[in-house]
C-alpha cells in the first residue's frame, strides 16, 4: 500500500484517466485502514510533519483554485481536471516559496489550535 508521502508526491504532474481511475478504486479499498489511523493520529499533537504535509495540501488547493479560475473543477471530466492540475503544477512550481512563507504560520496556529479544541473539552487538567 502506498504511503501518503508517495501519494501526494505522484499528485505533482498531472493524472491520466487510467491512473486517476486505478487510485480512486485502490482509496477505496484503504479507507477503513486510514480512518482508524486518523482517529488514532487525532488524540497526538501536530508534529512539525504533520504541519508540512498539511501546509503542502494548503498549497495545492490554492494553486488548484487559482488554476480553476471557472469553478469547473469539482464536476468536470477527467481530461479537463488532467488540464487544470498541469496549469496548479506550474503555478506552484513558480509561487511555492512565497505561499510558504506566508501560509506557514496561519497552517500551524489552526492546528494547534484545533488540537486544543478536541483535547481541551475532554481533559479537565488541560485548563
């Protein structure tokens, strides 16, 4: 089973229909497995890791939603997404460091932040 780290580095140059069929079905078959990871990885800080994958993730939705100028993205074929991910990679490839900078620290207080709010309530001590 692949990584998340091999998964979003493969998200980089655009996905054929064939590929982008062949990870929907193999996603569907792992999502048990990763619900129960996630759950577990919930009740534990945000790790400087965990922060740069989310700040990554943060980074290609921008780039998505500045390359689907439209909004066609959510419904359109698979030919037409392969089109505006090729223009996100470019996007990203030239915008990456300066989104960086300023996305970090908003990406880190929200998930610090969000840890305080599920372990917080739970926790009398915590206070």
């Amino acid at each position: 089973m692949k990584k998340f780290k091999e998964l979003i580095q493969g998200l980089e140059e655009a996905l054929s229909v064939a590929q982008r069929i062949k990870r929907s079905i193999s996603s569907k078959k792992s999502a048990r497995k990763a619900a129960i990871a996630r759950a577990r990885s919930l009740k534990k800080p945000p790790t400087p890791e965990k922060i740069k994958k989310s700040l990554e993730r943060q980074l290609r939705q921008k780039a998505l939603n500045i390359a689907d100028k439209t909004g066609e993205y959510k419904t359109a074929s698979a030919g037409v997404k392969a089109n505006i991910e090729k223009k996100a990679s470019k996007l990203l490839a030239k915008k990456k460091t300066v989104w960086s900078k300023k996305l970090k620290p908003e990406v880190k207080k929200a998930m610090k932040d969000a840890y305080r709010s599920r372990v917080g309530s739970k926790n009398p001590e915590s206070e």
